[in-house]
C-alpha cells in the first residue's frame, strides 16, 4: 500500500513562499549541492604572524571545540603571545558578511585578541584606540578582504546589524565587534 501525501493544508502562499526559500538558498555559496548542510567555515591569514587557518568551526547545529580553541589561537596578541577566546558571535558576524559579499577569499586579520597591556600601550599612543576596547574581550576584530574595497567589506557588515563598524579608509581595514550596533568612519 502506497501513502499519498496530503499537501490540501498548504495554500498557494505558503507554497509560493516555501519555493522562493529553496531557491534563494540554492544560490548561497556553501548551501548549494549540500542541501542545507550545516556548516560554517573561515579562512584566516594573521598579517603580524604570517600564519594560516581554513577551518570549519560549525558543524551540525554546534560550535566545535577545536577549531574555536585554533582561531583563538591564530586571533592571538601577537605582541604578548597572549590568546582569548574569540566570540561564537563574531565569527559568525565575519562569516554571514562574507557569504553577502560571495567570496572565499581569506580573510586577514590586523588585530584580534588584545591583552590590557597591549591595548594601555596602543591607546597612550593614538586617541583611535578606545581605552576599554572589545578586542580585550576577544570581542572586535580589525579585518580586510583582499581585492575587496574596506568600503564594500564594511557595507556588508552593517548590513548584518549584529555589532559596532568601523571603517578606516586610509589604513583599509574595518573593524567589526559584537557590542552594541553603530557604525563610525576613522
């Protein structure tokens, strides 16, 4: 015996709307072929250390342990040697920032986990460097995307309204963090 299914509860909106969704997601980079395969992946290069990370750091509804405690790492202050753990939430930030920008293109990384000691150091040196900075919270950090404008990587990420940006024209980078949601231009 065969069972049909009954889809007499699904009016043309709603079937209209389920469609739209599968085809929009079709065309995500990372969903396609995958059929909503829950992953999420970064690929970092710290400018200061020189070293490199692709990583998937979500996986099937969870953040996994390794890849976070590895981003950390390579997020590190470079100066002190100090790391942090980063923000699932900023991950996630540069993440979905450049899924809207379509690129796999490493992400590069200027500064990311600050320790006080390094953060007191920079901010007696430039009025630029907020005393209390999230950065120390492993909170912010300070990105470019090459052969991508810090204009267009900063349009993207306020477009996600999930924390402060920054955008520093002149040294191109953006900074991005999870506080409260606001933009500046430095």
């Amino acid at each position: 015996m065969t069972q049909k299914s009954d889809f007499r509860h699904i009016n043309r909106r709603k079937a209209l709307s389920l469609c739209t969704t599968a085809a929009a997601l079709a065309v995500v980079p990372g969903f396609a072929h995958a059929g909503l395969a829950d992953r999420r992946a970064l690929t970092l290069h710290n400018l200061h250390t020189g070293e490199k990370l692709s990583t998937v750091y979500w996986a099937d509804g969870a953040y996994l342990p390794a890849p976070l405690s590895a981003i950390a790492t390579l997020c590190r202050d470079f100066r002190t040697g100090d790391d942090h753990p980063i923000d699932r939430r900023l991950l996630d930030f540069v993440y979905s920032a450049l899924q809207l920008l379509e690129t796999s293109k490493p992400v590069e990384l200027i500064s990311g986990y600050r320790s006080p000691k390094t953060n007191a150091q920079l901010a007696s040196r430039s009025s630029g460097v907020a005393r209390r900075s999230l950065h120390m919270q492993g909170k912010a950090l300070d990105i470019r995307v090459p052969g991508i404008s810090s204009a267009r990587v900063s349009r993207a990420a306020l477009a996600q309204k999930s924390g402060g940006v920054g955008l520093y024209s002149a040294s191109n980078f953006v900074h991005i963090d999870t506080g409260r949601v606001r933009r500046w231009v430095g």
